[in-house]
C-alpha cells in the first residue's frame, strides 16, 4: 500500500507584505533619517511577526523588518537571550 502525501507550498509571506511595491529605500534610510514612514507600512501589516523573524533569524542588520530598526532588533535579541538563559538556569 502505497501512501501519497500532498503538501501544497506555503505561499510566501512577502507575497502578503504591506510593502510589496514600495521602493525599498524607504526601509533603509541614511544614518539618523527618520524611520517613521517605513514603520507606518509595517504597522498594520498581516505578515509584521513574520518578517521580523526572517530578520531576527537571518542576523539582518540594517534596515526597517517587521516595524523594527536595527537598534530595536538588537535590544530584541538581547531580551530573548536573557529570557532563554533565564528558563536554563
């Protein structure tokens, strides 16, 4: 007997993306440019968790991911450091 299995692709989460269409250079200012533009795309968007995680998970280091700039991201990464040595101790 023979079992087929079918897993239909997850579509893209980029695909879902607010942004999708806007030019990029909004999401990676010049150094001390306002990000607050990019972060109102980001702020109602569908797929905001999703995008962050490929950017927390691919050590993205410029730019505006998931309504986060750089420095948010890093202060994030600490947090959930300190939580996970926090669980194993």
């Amino acid at each position: 007997m023979q079992i087929e299995v079918n897993i239909e692709p997850k579509g893209n989460w980029q695909d879902e993306a607010n942004c999708l269409g806007v030019d990029p250079d909004l999401f990676f200012p010049e150094r001390g440019a306002s990000t607050r533009e990019a972060k109102e795309v980001c702020r109602g968007c569908v797929v905001r968790t999703d995008c962050l995680e490929y950017a927390l998970v691919n050590g993205e280091k410029f730019g505006i991911w998931g309504g986060l700039s750089e420095r948010e991201r890093r202060r994030l990464r600490r947090q959930r450091a300190q939580a996970t040595r926090r669980t194993s101790a």
